[in-house]
C-alpha cells in the first residue's frame, strides 16, 4: 500500500489538487454563477498585489506624456484654440437651438406627468488595468469606493457607454465593459424606436438582441440606452448598427459597433448619482442666439447725452408701432433709453433659433434692415441689448410674451420687424 | 533531434531565488494585465502566465512543484478577472504538472524543443479551459482551431524569447 501512494504521489497530488478546484467552482457556480462578489476576499488579495504596480505606471506614463505635451510640444496649440473657439461659438449657437427642443419637449412631458432621469452627479476615473483575458472583459479604474463608486454604476465616456461597475474595492473599482458576454444593456434604436437587448460576444463583439425578424434596421443606424436597465439613464449613445442578418429564431442578429472605443479607454465617467425627477417645463429661455450675435457684433456708435427722449420713443413708435406697443407698457419712455441692439433680432433670432440659416452668421437681409434704424433709435453706450420681441416664436404656445425678463424689451431697430400677433403665434 | 530522450540523472534540476520565484509571476500578470490597454490585440494571443508556468515548471522538473506553481499561477490570474476562480487555475495545474513530468524526461534546452513544448502546452491548456468552461460553469464559448494554432505558435514564438531571458534567473542545485 505504502510502495503505491509513494509511486503516485505526484498524480494523487494532482488529483487532489484538480479536486479541491473543482470543489471550488462548483461552490461559485452554485452561489451565484459568475458574480464576483462572491468571492471578493480572495480577488481583494491579486488586485491589491497588481494595482498598485499599474497605478504608478499610469501615473508615471501620464506625468511624461503632460511633460511633454504641456510644455515642450505646442507647436500648434494657436491655431488649435483658434478653431477650439470657432467650435464653441458654433456649439453655442446649437445649443440655443437645441434648448428650444428640450424646453419643449419637457413641456409635453411635464403634461403627462413623466419621470425622468438625470445625470447629476459623475467621477472622472482613470483607467489603470485589465482582466488580461480575452474570455473576461473587464478593466480596472483608479476610483472606488472611498470616492463614492459602488456596484452596478454607469460607467461612461464623452462618446458613449463603456460597461458597469462590477466590484468596488476601496480604492480601485472592476468594471465590467458592454463587449463582455455576461453584460447586458438595456438599447433603442434613435429613430425606429425598437427596443432589445445589447450583449457582448465570445469574441468582443457587440451584438443587439430581441428585436423581430420582421422589423427593418438599417445600417448605420444609432442605438442609444433605453433606461430599461435601471442602469445607464435613457437616451445615452451606445453606438451604431453595422451589420443586420438574420439571428436565432425569431430575432435579429445585429451587429453593432460601440460609440466608445473599448479597447483603447483612458479617462471614464462613472456614474455615482441620478436623480429622477418630474419633468417641469421652464417658463422663460434664458438665451437666444440673436442675444450671442447680439454681444459678438460691432456696437452702435455712442450718442451724444443730449438726445430727447421723447423724440426718440417717437421715432420707435413711427417705424415699428407694433412693437413699440409691446415695449411702452413698461416703462414709456425709457424706451429711449433701452440699448438698441447692435444686431436686429428679428431675422438674426429665427436663423439661429430654428437653425434653417446659417448658424452665426447674419444674414445680408438683416444686416441691410438694421440700418435705417440704428439711425433713428437713440443708444446709449455700456448696455447690453436684452431684446426679446420674438421669444414666443418657437415655443409653441399661444401666450402672451412673459414678464420674467428683468429688464424690459427694447425697440428693435428693424423696420422689418413682424407684429407680436404674428410672432407668437405657433411655427 | 529537438528533444532527446534524458535519463534522470543527465537532465539538471534548477532553483530560483525567492524574489525570482514571487516576482516573474507577479510580472507576468502585471503586463499581461497592463499591456492589452495599450496593445488590445496582447490579451487576445498572448499568455504570458502561462510561459512563465511552463518554464517554472520544466527549469525545476518536479511535477509537484509544477503544479503548485500552474495552480497559484492560474488562480491568481483568475483573480484578476470576473469570472469564476479556478478556470484558469485548474487548466494551469494540468500545464505545469504535465511541463514539469516532460522536463525530467526530456532534454528541453534547446530552442525547437520550447517552440514545440509550448506550442503543445497552449492547446492543452485551451482544451481544458474550454471543457471546464463549458461543462462547469456554463460559459457561451466557441472553439476555433484556426485561433488555437494563432495563438499557439504566437506563444511558441514569444515563449522561446521569453525562455532564454529567464534562463538568467536559473540556478544550479
């Protein structure tokens, strides 16, 4: 007997080994398939032993690369802020447009009484590691739960969704990302509206399950987070569809490519707080792009002090009686004393507010209309031009123009102005 | 001949110092959980825990030690990941049992017979990870011989380099 365990004693070694392993996955499998939080003791232990290591590489890594970006390397870096603020006046301009659309839409939202969710509060977190395995998706990131990162949060880029906190250690978290074959992520299709579910593949690929078979999905079609998940806030970019065939029974199998680049992450948002909230309609626009034209255009040359106001309430009301209607509730004539507005609101506004002229741009309509009146219209210098006689034109209300705007609408200089009974009503 | 047929006593048995012995598995698991962050394509070909296994295990030619070191290997990687510990720990075990029985009796020494060694090692390890996977813990994988023998003599490849780098560390009993 003694002559046998001593012959295999390496394969009785083995076997128990192999065993005791065995015993263990089984144990895991049986509490709770793959959750790692079932054995987050001893994975406590190998990400203690390895992070560290990957954080100072990173930092080290980032302090070179900031060295020489920041300091050596700025060839360029004019130009670049040159086109950076072209890029922000357009944006600004679109999102003029773009609030128009949004206060819009809350206000047929806050009819029917909807909740919505928001993003309120996110924590930038550097990504320092892997998994190192293909077969488990997941990355490693700076933050966890002493700064507030816990399990289940939304883990995102600027371009889109990245994945899900799985576990969250004290000062690293696991995230696991979409192409994982164990994610799951609640999905619509932008403008066909179908729902499914988004799930990684074996391979790293990204595929959108549960729509039908009969449904038509175009390529290049964007898909965005449902909200379904109670994970990731509704309405958040996933990616586009890039191939659509013909999947398991009923459904489709489409493909789709991630709007962030998973195999390339650095910098991720982690969603540490959303608030759901009824949706409430806001009851004033705070800013129009004919108000940003407005500040970006040459002013009108300073009047001298001496100017009669009266003579110039006169003038306002002989050229645009509609408006001068409007203005002279408040204050009579202080409208003299009301800045005109270096740039005629009237055509400028509905260029840029409903974005079907060129954005920022004046249009040469405008600027020829402006003239007449700049003439006529006394402006005094240092203020600025608050003017909203077409606030109502695109909200689709039929109210009267609101009081809220502290300081009272200012005679427009452009003969061409429309009526208010024209202006409010709905486009 | 590659490999040459070695009786006990002509094959030499090798140690490593404590820090080699904690730290090259330590390294291994570093930049294999490192590198795929900035070479994506790394984590898909490359196993480098399992080249560190494999030379462990043929350098000290104790199957027992072997499979230590494949199990502590293996589970500590598993660790790293979010799927169920043991998958890589159990196919791991095997790699370093079965290198270590080969290396007391073969000559692996010489380059071909590593190339050989880990390109057979990769495909072991991949079939036992694939069976206990799926037979275990239910995982939604597919086999591919084509990324198999990728990825196997993309490992062969590496394991040879890496071998000859490690041999440094390598001290006679």
């Amino acid at each position: 007997m003694e002559s046998v365990l001593g012959r295999y004693r390496n394969l009785i070694i083995l076997v128990g080994v192999l065993f005791l392993q065995v015993l263990g996955l089984a144990t895991q499998v049986k509490r709770g398939g793959s959750d790692p939080e079932n054995t987050r003791l001893i994975r406590v232990w190998a990400v203690g032993a390895i992070t560290p290591f990957e954080r100072a590489l990173v930092w080290a890594q980032n302090g070179t690369g900031n060295l020489w970006h920041n300091y050596f390397y700025l060839r360029g870096v004019r130009a670049e802020n040159r086109q950076l603020k072209d890029q922000i006046e357009q944006m600004r301009l679109e999102q003029v447009r773009l609030s128009e659309d949004a206060a819009q839409a809350r206000r047929l939202q806050s009819l029917v009484a909807f909740k919505e969710q928001f993003i309120s509060r996110t924590v930038a977190a550097q990504v320092i590691g892997s998994s190192g395995s293909d077969l488990s998706r997941t990355v490693y990131i700076d933050k966890g739960e002493n700064a507030g990162i816990k399990r289940d949060m939304a883990v995102m880029t600027a371009d889109g969704i990245v994945g899900k906190v799985l576990v969250a250690y004290p000062s690293v978290s696991q995230v696991l990302l979409i192409s994982d074959q164990s994610s799951g992520v609640g999905a619509l299709l932008e403008k066909t509206r179908l729902q499914g579910v988004l799930r990684g593949t074996a391979n790293g690929e990204v595929v959108l399950e549960r729509v039908m078979s009969d449904e038509q999905v175009p390529v290049g079609e964007t898909v965005l987070t449902s909200g379904g998940d109670q994970i990731f806030p509704k309405g958040l970019p996933v990616g586009t569809v890039t191939k659509v065939g013909n999947g398991k029974d009923l459904f489709l199998n489409i493909k789709v490519k991630p709007a962030a680049n998973l195999s390339k992450l650095e910098e991720v948002l982690v969603l540490v707080e959303k608030q759901e909230r009824q949706a409430t309609a806001e009851e004033n626009v705070r800013v129009r792009a004919a108000d940003i034209l407005a500040q970006r255009l040459p002013s009108v040359p300073d009047k001298p002090a001496d100017v009669n106001p009266a003579a110039g309430a006169a003038t306002v009301g002989s050229t645009t009686p509609a408006v001068a209607k409007t203005a002279a509730k408040p204050t009579g004539a202080a409208i003299s004393a009301t800045p005109a507005p270096k740039y005629p609101s009237g055509t400028s506004n509905v260029s840029g507010a409903s974005g079907t002229g060129p954005a920022g741009k004046p249009t040469a309509n405008s600027a020829a209309s402006s003239s007449p009146a700049k003439k006529s219209v006394t402006a005094p210098a240092g203020t600025v031009p608050t003017s909203k006689p077409d606030a109502t034109q695109t909200a689709p209300t039929s109210e009267p123009p609101k009081s809220t705007d502290p300081t009272p609408p200012s005679a427009p200089d452009n003969p061409n102005s429309q009526p208010p009974a024209a202006e409010s009503s709905p486009q | 001949m590659p490999i040459t047929y070695t009786s006990g006593e002509q094959v030499e048995v090798y140690r490593f110092s404590i820090p080699v012995t904690i730290g090259i598995p330590l390294l291994a698991l570093f930049v294999q959980a490192f590198l795929p962050l900035r070479f994506p394509r790394f984590a898909v070909y490359f196993d480098l825990p399992l080249l560190v296994t494999i030379f462990f295990a043929m350098a000290r030619r104790n199957p027992i030690a072997g499979l230590f070191t494949g199990a502590v290997i293996g589970l500590a990687q598993d660790m790293l990941g979010h799927n169920p510990i043991g998958l890589n720990g159990i196919a791991k075990t095997i790699v370093g049992y079965g290198a270590s029985s080969l290396g007391v009796k073969l000559d692996v020494e010489n380059a071909g017979a590593r190339f050989l060694v880990t390109l057979g090692f990769y495909l072991i390890h991949s079939a036992v990870y694939f069976t206990v996977a799926r037979g275990m813990v239910n995982m939604t994988q597919t086999w591919s011989w084509l990324h198999g023998m990728l990825a196997g003599l993309a490992n062969a490849v590496l394991g040879v380099v890496l071998f000859f780098l490690l041999d440094k560390f390598k001290q006679r009993t």
